[in-house]
C-alpha cells in the first residue's frame, strides 16, 4: 500500500493550506472534501501530476469522539 502524507499549514491570519501526497488520481479530491468539512470551504486548488495517474481503490473510514 502506497504512503499517504497530509501536510496541514495553518498561517497567522488563520488560513489552511492542506497538501495531499500519495493518493493517485481523482482520490486525492476526496480526501480534500473531507478535510473541507472539518476546516471549511476551499479558495484555491492546484493538481499535481499524481492527479493524472491512474486511480485507485480507496476505502475511508472517520471516526469522531466527542
């Protein structure tokens, strides 16, 4: 199973910049609305080149405690 990396930069004026590494093709769209949902709606998106290889099968799986 490939390395999956989530790099989170959270700026002084409170601005996320999320950078998603190992997920290849469309998958890694998924990831970001999920980290959409926690940290609000996106302003910007930039694909890299492991956007365009071919996808995988991805299974996920949130758990929230409270």
């Amino acid at each position: 199973m490939p390395e999956r990396e989530y790099e989170i930069t959270i700026a002084p004026d409170g601005t996320v910049e999320l950078n998603i590494h190992g997920h290849k093709g469309k998958g890694c769209l998924d990831v970001a609305k999920i980290f959409e949902q926690i940290v609000g709606e996106k302003k910007s998106q930039q694909l890299t080149a492991e956007f365009y290889e071919p996808e995988e099968q991805v299974h996920y799986r949130i758990d929230q405690s409270r």
